[in-house]
C-alpha cells in the first residue's frame, strides 16, 4: 500500500501531533479496557498523543459549525435548530475504526458544548441475511451492494434535519445477522459517529439525470483509520484466532461451527476469508475513499498511528 504525500494534506508526525495534548482530560479514560477493541492495543500513550490532539481538533470543528448554525439562523430570522455534526470513520476491516470510534466518543462527549454523543456503526444498514441470500450476495457482505444505503441515507437525511427522535436498526455480531425487532433511537446529539467500511465510498453514476446524494455528503469531518495490506492481514487473521476462542464458543453464535477449529485450521480459514472477501472489497471499494478523508491516521505495524494526513482548510 503506497502513501503518497498528496498535496490537499499536510503530513504530521506523531511526536509534533503529541504535542497538541491536553492532560486534563485523560481522568475520563481510566476504563480503557472497555474501549479498546479485540486484539486492538490500547495505551495511554496512544490516547494521550494520538485522541486527546483529536478531540481537541474536533472540538473547534463543531464550535465553529455551532457558531455558523446560530449566525445563519440569526441572519434569516429563524427559529434556532441544533443540528448535529456529523462525523464518518472509514477503514479496513480489522484495521481499529471501532475502537477509534469509541475513544472519540468518550474525548468529545467531555467538552462543554457538546456533550450529548451518539455512535452508530453502518453494520445496521446492512440488508438482512434473508435478501442477502436471495439475491446471492451472502459471501460479498460488506461489498457495497449489500448495504441499504438508502436507509441510511435517510437516517443522515434525518439527523441533519435536526429531528429530535431519529432510529436506526440494530446489527447483531452474534447471530451475525439485523435484529428485525429492535432500533437504536438517537436523540437530539450534538455529534453523531458514524463508522463504517463505506461511508466514503461513492456509487458510479448509471447515466442519470437526477443528482446522486452520498452517505459522505452528510459529513462535516471524516477520517480514514490506514495501514498496510499486510498488517491488515495479519490483524484479521489474529482477529478470528481470537473469537474462535471467545464468542465462537458461544452456542448461540452464528459462528460456533468454527470454535473446534485447530490454529493451522483456523489461520487457513481465515487467511481464505481474507482473500476471497476482503481483501477484494478493500482493494476495490475501501482504499481507493483514503483520499476522500479529511485525516488519515496512518498506523503502524504495531497497531498505532505513527503519522497523520490533516487535509488543508
């Protein structure tokens, strides 16, 4: 995977991003442990010098939004609405967007002015296994067409209308399937997390006359979670290592099947997995949205970043 210092970005070390950190705020993480995701490392090193430098960044981001909310409401004689900043986290399977989303959670939940913060994964606009396996996409989930991504482009439609009440289907990783009787309501936020393998992706044009809308349009600030092909690789296959030993043992898992698997059974699988589906989908549909980013977090070998890609205002 090449990283070419394309010129909309300013490239920053780790050590000058560190320095953007604000101590202060790092009593609010002493669960960690809850955050971090399966063999996602997880330190406070990296919150102090990768998140807190984030959150801050963000912060000025939204009170900025906040302040242009107001004015313009102010300027048209209108009724103040508290419209949500949006925020998309995009990346490889395996590669932490996850956990990066659940840190920014709790950092930007601490300031202020925003202290109501929603996250909503995209794994809920999946289409239920049921159509997926009509229409025989079962084995390309997580490929673009197996999302409904006019659902949840409805949902973005609707949180940036600033209703007050707006709901989202919920994804099970259990029964690896959409659970047909709940929602998650999201209720006047101040920023909503929305993360996902394709939320910067873009669908080609099918010569059509009408104005095609994308998931990103919704976006006030997006990052892209990047590392190489190889440790992506490595991480997936560690991954599913990982769950066969914890949630595979589960009976009630859609993946118990493979809990018995031997660790010469369970790499090949995996590694099976990995180039069949996604390493294919990352190739075609994930990688080529890195430069839609507003930053990119660039990690290394080891699980964290070790550079960022901040796109020029």
């Amino acid at each position: 995977m090449t990283r070419n210092n394309y010129a909309p970005y300013i490239t920053i070390s780790r050590e000058e991003w560190a320095k953007r950190s604000d101590d202060p705020m790092l009593h609010l993480l002493n669960d960690i442990d809850t955050l971090q995701g399966l063999n996602e490392p997880l330190t406070m090193d990296e919150i102090t010098q990768i998140y807190v430098p984030l959150s801050r960044l963000l912060n000025l981001y939204v009170s900025s939004a906040q302040r242009l909310h107001a004015a313009t409401n102010s300027f048209l004689g209108s009724q103040f609405l508290k419209v949500p900043f949006i925020i998309g986290i995009a990346g490889s399977v395996a590669v932490g967007k996850s956990t990066t989303a659940r840190v920014l959670q709790r950092l930007l939940s601490a300031w202020p002015n925003h202290p109501k913060v929603d996250l909503v994964t995209t794994d809920g606009f999946l289409y239920p296994n049921r159509v997926l396996e009509q229409r025989g996409i079962m084995n390309r989930k997580g490929f673009p067409e197996s999302y409904d991504i006019r659902r949840l482009i409805q949902f973005l439609a609707n949180v940036k209308s600033a209703r007050e009440r707006v709901s989202a289907p919920v994804y099970s990783h259990l029964e690896y399937d959409i659970l047909p009787n709940q929602l998650k309501w999201i209720e006047s936020p101040d920023i909503v997390i929305v993360e996902g393998v394709n939320v910067l992706q873009v669908r080609p044009r099918q010569q059509q006359r009408e104005p095609t809308i994308f998931v990103s349009d919704f976006f006030d600030f997006s990052i892209y979670v990047d590392a190489e092909l190889e440790d992506l690789q490595q991480w997936y296959i560690a991954r599913f290592k990982s769950l066969r030993q914890t949630a595979f043992q589960n009976p009630d898992s859609y993946f118990h099947r493979y809990a018995h698997l031997s660790d010469i059974e369970s790499e090949e699988f995996a590694t099976n997995i990995w180039n069949e589906i996604n390493k294919p989908n990352l190739e075609l549909n994930i990688m080529p949205t890195r430069f839609r980013a507003s930053l990119i977090l660039e990690k290394g070998s080891h699980h964290f970043v070790q550079s960022l890609k901040l796109r020029r205002i």
